[in-house]
C-alpha cells in the first residue's frame, strides 16, 4: 500500500493501525453483523465505544469527576457562539486573547453575547507570538479568560498557559488536543474539533467543568445548552457514531503507543527535525514566527520568493507529499505535522527541503 506524506492541516492524517481497525471491522463490528453506521446508538455495543473513547480522553489528561467530556456536532466554529452563549451575560465581560485568525472569530461571536475585552491583541506583534505574561490585560473577576492553545495557520502555540488568578480559562484546543500531557486544573472549559489531532471530521469534544456546567444559563436551545448534553452522556440525540467510533480507535492506538508522554517525544522529535532543518539554513527557510512560540504541530517557514514557494508546493506532490501549501490568508509553506503524522513523514520532507534548498539557494 502506498500512503502519502500527509502534511495537510485539517482533516489530516491518521494512525494508519486506527484505519485499518475500521477496514477489518466495518461489515461486521462486533459481532452485530452490521457496520457502527448502521447500529442503534442505543445499542450496548455502542455504548461501549462512546464510552471508552470518554474513558480514555480522561484517563490521559488526568481528569477528575468534576469534568465532563461531551461529543457535540457543529466543529469547533459552533463553539465560538456556544460558549459566550451558555457562559457570557449581557452585562458580563469575558477576556479573549487573540492570537490569530481562530481566536477573532471566537471574539465576534463572543460580542454577540456580552462585553468582550480583548486581554492582548496578537495584531500589534503580527500575530508572531504568543503574549508574555506581563502584556495581558486581563479584568478582575472577568466570566472566563479564551485563549487558543496553538494557532493552525499562523502556526504560534501556547508553551507555557497564562497565569489568569483563579478565573477559568476556556480553551479551543482544536490543533493540539492531547499533543502531550497538561495540568486541566485551570481549565473551566475545552473544545476541539476532532480532525486536526484526534479523529475525522464531524465530532467536537468538549470538556466542561461542573461548576462551569451548574452556571451555564437555562433560557437557551434545548440542544444549545452543554447541560442538555452533559446530562444524557451526549445520547440526548443522535451523535456522530462513525466519527466517535475512529476517536476511539486513535484514542486506544495512542494508548498503545505509551500515551501522551510518547505522544510529546515524538511530536518534539518530529518538529525539532524541522525547526533544525529551517535554522541550520536562514538564507533560504525563513522563520516568521517568534521562537519562544513556534508551534509544534503547524511549522510555517517561507522561502526566498512566492515563485519558489509555489515550486516547492509542486514539486513536493509530485513526492508524494501533500499539504505544505501554508493557509491561503497569510501564504508560504505549512507542515502540519500533527500527533498521528510518522516520523517517515517528517524525515522525508526534511530530506526533501534540504535537497530543494541545495538546488535553488
Ligand atoms: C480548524 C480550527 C477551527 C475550526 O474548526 P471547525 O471544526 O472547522 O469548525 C477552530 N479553531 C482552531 C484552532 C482550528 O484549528
């Protein structure tokens, strides 16, 4: 079988183990005699995936009973509305960090709903870096501070989260949930969508703390409301089966592998190979991100000239390799270089960059 080099930002590839599980299973899973697409989610064969791929999400990130962890439909996008709209009143102020184009979206659905202080704007650094601790305006006893984890297409992550004196941070995690293991103490709400670090499109998981979950307000759409959700485990309707059943599959692969401290080596390994490879060769790859916030799962460089960036792109596909093209909002080169992406991915695109730099610098 000839896979590719996936380096595609989202949907992004796949532990090929967790694909081939679903190859094996999917005219007849579990002894049903049907595939998961075709079971009642009510079933007891369902119901143990749905709750193993629950299990696991907490058991790697260390979460206690207080956390909820839901898988909701609509992408990470319905949450930029959702959680102002569960969380934020009227008269309320959230914090939002913003730090790339992800984060101005969650801010203008947030100013639907209540008072937005934008606690650092990324538009003053270029959207470079990630703020210094001491750059956050951040208001006392604000509803909750956002932030987004790592920013896919500008290609900046959160190394160290910010110190926000006690109130939750509410996270989109989307490009790099569970790239290695962290503290969910100051954590009041999660989200993530599913394709880019975890599974195929289609499932958001969303996890919520209970105190978070007791304030939400009540007066919203029945299927709007976290606590709909959070009552019912997620069955309150019809979830995304297929797509919570691949979760599961690459949740119980990344536990064969060691779980999220070997899920972090081998992301740091992996990036570090492509971060050396731009340094060792500043004439040709630049950088434009700040190094105290490159990204570990999208690493953006640029080369000499939009001519050879598109030769690069092209002469990169004809390898087999598919994805460098950065976002098409800021240009040059992305490797998306996500937890499921193999380390022959990374070496061969390595290779392949010092090769074209050699050729065309
Ligand atoms: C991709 C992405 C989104 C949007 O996700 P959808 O599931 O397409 O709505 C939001 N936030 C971040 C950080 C992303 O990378």
């Amino acid at each position: 079988m000839a896979r590719a080099f996936n380096f595609f930002a989202g949907p992004a590839v796949l532990p090929l183990p967790a694909i081939e599980r679903a190859q094996k299973e999917l005219a007849d899973w579990a002894g049903t005699g049907t595939s998961i697409m075709e079971t009642s989610h009510r079933s007891k064969e369902y119901d143990a995936v749905h709750n193993e791929a629950i299990a696991l999400i907490k058991e790697f990130i260390g979460l206690d009973e207080h956390y909820q962890v839901l898988f909701l439909g609509g992408g990470a996008s319905l949450q930029f509305a959702m959680v102002p709209m569960n969380l934020l009143g009227k008269d309320q102020t959230a914090d939002y960090i913003h730090t790339g184009t992800w984060s101005k979206k969650a801010i203008a659905e947030a100013k639907l709903f209540g008072h937005v202080n934008v606690a650092f704007d990324g538009e003053t650094v270029g959207l470079t870096r990630i703020p210094r601790q001491d750059e956050l305006k951040l208001t006392p006893n604000a509803r909750y501070v956002h932030i987004t984890s790592n920013n896919t297409i500008k290609g900046t992550q959160w190394h160290t989260f910010p110190d926000t004196h006690g109130v939750p941070i509410v996270a989109d995690m989307s490009s790099d949930f569970l790239w290695r293991p962290f503290d969910p103490k100051p954590f009041g709400l999660i989200y993530a969508g599913a394709q880019k670090n975890l599974g195929p499109a289609g499932v958001t998981i969303v996890i919520i703390r209970d105190d978070i979950l007791a304030q939400c307000k009540a007066e919203n759409p029945t299927m709007l409301k976290y606590a709909t959700h959070a009552k019912e485990n997620s069955l309150f309707n019809t979830p995304p089966v297929f797509p919570i059943y691949m979760v599961r599959n690459v949740l119980s692969y990344m536990k064969d592998l060691g779980g999220l401290k070997a899920v972090e080596a081998h992301n740091r390994k992996k990036a570090g190979l492509i971060y050396d490879t731009i340094d060792a060769n500043p004439t040709f790859f630049r950088a434009p991100v700040d190094k105290g916030s490159r990204s570990f799962m999208n690493i953006v460089f640029r080369l000499p000239s939009e001519e050879l960036e598109a030769k690069f792109v092209a002469e990169g596909k004809a390898r087999r390799m598919l994805g460098l093209k950065g976002h098409r909002s800021v240009g040059g080169i992305r490797v998306s270089a996500y937890n499921s992406c193999p380390m022959e991915s990374v070496e061969a695109v390595v290779a392949f960059m010092k090769e074209f730099a050699k050729a065309n610098g």
